[in-house]
C-alpha cells in the first residue's frame, strides 16, 4: 500500500474511544497514527495497520503544525 505522512485512515475497528479515524504522522516499517477522537499518538508495525484499514483518504489539508 503507498501510505504517505498526512493521509487519513479509516479503521475496522475503532480505538477505545471511539475513533475510527487515524492521521498519519511517520510511515515506515511501522506507522506513528494519531487518533482523531482523542489526540493519542502511537506506532504500531506496519502489517497489523495495513491489515485493518478500511479506507485510505489522501488529505494534503491536513497540516501537522496543529498536530504538535
């Protein structure tokens, strides 16, 4: 999958908040995602994040100045 910094995903499942949408910060081997619901930011390796993505939004309004 071309994942890039700044697209959104959208997840099977949710995060315990609730979420069901991740922001790409970091792309790699693994992925730093932070949720939209709560601002938690975390990396997780990049076969279990591929596994559950739903769909893919390639957002370049996202700004990752807010995001910090």
């Amino acid at each position: 999958m071309n994942i890039k910094a700044n697209n959104i995903l959208e997840m099977k499942k949710p995060h315990p908040c609730g979420s069901k949408r991740m922001i790409v910060l970091r792309a790699g081997a693994d992925f730093k995602l932070k949720c939209e619901g709560c601002g938690r930011e975390f990396m997780s390796p990049r076969s279990k994040i591929e596994k559950n993505i739903k769909r893919v939004e390639a957002d370049g309004s996202v700004s990752l100045k807010g995001l910090q």
